[in-house]
C-alpha cells in the first residue's frame, strides 16, 4: 500500500524560495514542484551521516503510505548523496503553536483541531504507526469554508515516527511538555504514548496558552517529577466538563487507563 501521490524525485525537480522555518534536522522553505506552490525540507546532513540518515529512511518509507486529509501530504522524496529531501504540500497559515502564541482561539476553532487531530491519530494507530511528538507545533492549519470553525487542522513532521512493533527507548526524540511519564522513565512508547501527548495538545487548545510556561517548570527535569509524580495542571477556566473528562481520560499515569480514541470519534 503506497500512496499515489508520493513520487521518487530528484534534485532538478523543485526550485527553492524563502525559508520557512528550521527544525533539529532541516530547514523549511517555500518552493515550487511541478507548477505548484510547496514546502520543501532539505535535511541538513547527507548519506555519510548514519543515525539521522536512517531515522530520514524510516521517515520516508512511512510517509509513502500515509494518504489522510488530516496528515500533511507528501508530494516527492528526494534521496541522492548529497541531498536529501521533502517535497510537501504547503500549508498557509502556519502551526497551531504560533497561532496559540498569536491570538485566542474560538471554541469552534478549538474544537476542530482536536477533532481533526483525534482522526489524524486514529488513522496512524489502525496502521500501527505511533508519531512520538505530537505538539502545536507539528500541527499546521489551513483553511475549509465548508467548516463552521473556518479551518481544517493537519498532523505533520514524522521523524521520530515509527511502527509500534519497532519502538524502542530513544532519549533524543520527543518534547519535554508533551512526554508522557513512561518516557520519563526510558520505557518503550506506544499508542497510549500518543495518547498521552494528544491530551496535553487539547489542554493547551483550550487554555490557549502553552502548558507548563511558568517560572516553577523552566527547568525541564521540574515537568518530568511532576509528571512521574502523577501530578497535573489544573482546569482551565474556559474548559466544559466533556473536555475535562478528555484531557483528564488522556493523560492517567498508567497507560493502560487511557482513554480510546474511539471514544473521541463517537
């Protein structure tokens, strides 16, 4: 099962505009494939560089199965010597992180993004694919006039996914206000690991302010005790009780006692 839309490419294919953004791996700029306005991530390192080359690998032979509404689109991968390359649908509007950062959500935008990313997740997890680092910031928002809420929310960057069966403990992926405690506490991640992620992820949608942003957790290591701990942040004013139940059903200690994605989808 491939998708369609995923071609093999090289370098002479694309042409690069303006950055975009830089991330721990590559950069992000604004380009042109095939007559079509694109991001384009070049990877910062090539061939010679082994571990980054294969987790690169990993990443490219999942995303050339991925084809969902609410997962940003692959369009062509580029894998010469000295280049390596994501050509992806470009996305206007930027991630939820700078939005958040930007101006108050309305509830109905609120609403759709965890809906959207529930369904993102949904479909991630029936193939057996777990994204580890889920955040605002790898969800991009574009726009759907169809929608009450006026946007369509997109699940993005997969380099640290993998397949359940294949995940193993690895301290270098992962963002500290997301991490789950059996992360904290170098165990393997699963699905529930997601899950857990996904609850701080709602939480900060309907704080509309980054979670853990105080004085007290400025040290990363005071988040990974409160956490592990089983500590967690309090209600937010603007948050209704079915939301609470969700956050709260996201985010127990023991990953067993998590909530069902298809209870979100019901």
């Amino acid at each position: 099962m491939t998708n369609p839309n995923t071609l093999i490419c090289t370098s002479h294919d694309y042409t690069i505009g303006c950055l975009l953004g830089q991330g721990a791996y590559g950069q992000v700029f604004k380009g042109t494939f095939r007559k079509k306005v694109v991001a384009i991530k070049e990877m910062m390192f090539d061939r010679n560089y082994q571990y980054e080359y294969n987790c690169f690998k990993r990443e490219t032979e999942l995303l050339k199965i991925l084809n969902h509404p609410n997962i940003v689109e692959t369009l062509g991968i580029v894998d010469e010597p000295k280049s390596l390359v994501l050509i992806m649908e470009y996305i206007p509007f930027g991630s939820l992180r700078e939005l958040i950062k930007n101006q108050e959500l309305k509830k109905e935008m609120r609403i759709r993004v965890c809906y959207d990313i529930s369904i993102a997740l949904s479909y991630l997890h029936h193939l057996n694919i777990i994204h580890r680092d889920i955040k605002s910031g790898n969800v991009l928002l574009t726009t759907k006039k169809e929608y009450k809420s006026g946007i369509v929310a997109k699940l993005c960057d997969f380099e640290s996914s993998c397949y359940e069966k294949d995940s193993i403990v690895d301290k270098k992926i992962g963002t500290p206000i997301y991490m789950p405690p059996e992360q904290w506490n170098s165990k393997r991640l699963t699905k529930e690991s997601d899950i857990y992620s996904f609850g701080i992820l709602c939480y900060e949608c309907i704080d509309n302010h980054l979670p853990y942003d105080t004085l007290e957790f400025s040290n990363e290591w005071n988040i990974a005790m409160f956490v592990c701990q089983n500590k967690r942040l309090p209600k937010p004013k603007e948050c209704d009780e079915y939301f609470w139940k969700i956050i709260t059903g996201c985010w127990c200690n023991e990953p067993s006692q998590r909530i069902s994605l298809l209870y979100l989808l019901i």
